[in-house]
C-alpha cells in the first residue's frame, strides 16, 4: 500500500486563512504564509490552498501570495480559485505552485481538464468536486458550493479523470465542518470508479477519522482545515497514531 498523505487546507478570503460550517459562516484564522510555513515544519506532505471567493467575485487568485508561500516551504503545494485557462495556471507555475485546483472552472468548460493535461501534464491538474446528497444522489455544486449544477459526482469524476485529471479532490459539503467524519462510502464508491488518486474532504474531527478514511474509503490521502488550524490534532501525532493502526505514512 502507498502512503498516505496528510494535507492541510487554506481557504483563503480577502488574504487571510478563513474556515466555516457547510461553507457557510466564514471566520478568519491566520495568516496563509505563516500557516503554510508551520505545517510544512510540522511534517504536512502537501498543502491545499483555495481562493473560496475568487470564482464568485470574478478575479484571479493572487500570484503574489503563492510567491510569498513558495519561498517559505519546501513540500508540495496546491492552489485552486479563478482559474479559468491555461494561461492563469501557467502564472501560477511559474510563481511556484506544483498544481493547480480546478473546479467551477472546470464545470463550465470541461474541454479545461484536457487542454492543462495537454500542456502540463496530468499531475499537474486536480479537480476538486463539492457535492451534497440530494434526493438519493450526489448533486455537484459550483462556485463554493452556491450553484446548482446538472452533474452528479461520480459521473463526472470519472469525465474528469477521461480528460485527464490526475486527481480527485471531493468535499462532501454535507461534512464540511462538522468534524462528524469523512464520507467514507461516497470515497470508498470514487476509489472502485476511478483509477487515479482521490483526496477526501470534509468532516476530519479526531485522529480515527483519518483512518476510517483511510481504510474503509481507500482515500489515498486526506485533507482537513480546522482540526490543524486550531491545533485540535497536530500532524506528528496524528501520523504516530496512523502507523500504529497500520496505515502506512510518509515520515516526517
């Protein structure tokens, strides 16, 4: 079995760090550079970073910021909000990002997927897919999860991985912030679907959520904000309890 990778993430709102419950309720907790350069000394194996309101506010997330973020870590990081073309994921790169998130974006244009695969390279390229459960079925939302969509997740996780996404982040936006656990039958149902990596997120309250996922939803790696934001779990303690419930992870 792979290692699995523990990933903070940074929902920034107006440059700072925010969190909320089921997308609603924003709340400023920190400064992003600061944040990122502590979980990266902490042992974090990526980090995630979305610009929540860059879709809805129609501007381009700041290439400033992933600078400043860049020269102050050294793992690998994700930037995602307001990326609509190739040329805005190509600025990014070069300032420093080692992938780009692509959600709305990608909804509105699918054809997005290929052309970023075409010239970055799969891995280059996640798309991240919020979703609630709607009459008996996954229903994907756009624009920070305020926009009604006709997908449906699995569906279009795997048109995402057709196109050439080289993964999958999913937020169950039913667990988004309620520390209650991943939505492990809906991961468990993505990981039987699709052939490339997927992240979950939403709803990482206590270490044994990590497992859970881990185990009963194949994730192959799991992304959580508050719980680390708030120093509720610290990474090296939640990746000791990890290996000693046989989960392989990446040392620290």
């Amino acid at each position: 079995m792979l290692a699995k990778r523990i990933i903070p993430c940074l929902d920034i709102k107006d440059g700072q760090t925010v969190k909320g419950i089921h997308f609603e309720g924003i709340k400023a907790v920190g400064d992003p550079v600061e944040l990122a350069k502590w979980y990266s000394e902490e042992g974090a194996d990526e980090l995630v970073l979305l610009d929540i309101t860059a879709t809805q506010e129609a501007r381009k997330t700041t290439k400033d910021l992933v600078k400043r973020i860049a020269s102050e870590i050294n793992i690998p990081f994700t930037i995602g909000g307001g990326i609509s073309t190739v040329e805005d994921a190509a600025i990014l790169l070069a300032h420093g990002a080692d992938k780009v998130s692509i959600n709305s974006s990608a909804i509105k244009n699918p054809d997005l997927i290929n052309q970023l695969s075409t010239r970055f390279g799969s891995q280059f390229v996640v798309v991240a897919i919020d979703a609630r459960q709607e009459n008996g079925q996954w229903a994907v939302k756009s624009a920070g999860g305020r926009v009604d969509t006709d997908k449906e997740l699995f569906t279009w996780a795997k048109e995402a991985e057709e196109r050439g996404a080289g993964e999958i982040l999913f937020t169950s936006m039913d667990h988004d912030g309620t520390k209650s656990g991943f939505a492990n039958q809906a991961l468990r149902h993505l990981h039987e679907t699709l052939t490339i990596p997927v992240i979950a997120s939403g709803g990482a309250g206590c270490q044994k959520d990590f497992v859970d996922t881990f185990v009963e939803g194949k994730a192959d790696a799991a992304l959580a904000a508050s719980i680390f934001h708030y120093k509720e779990v610290a990474i090296p303690d939640l990746k000791s309890y990890l290996r000693q419930n046989s989960v392989p992870v990446r040392t620290i």
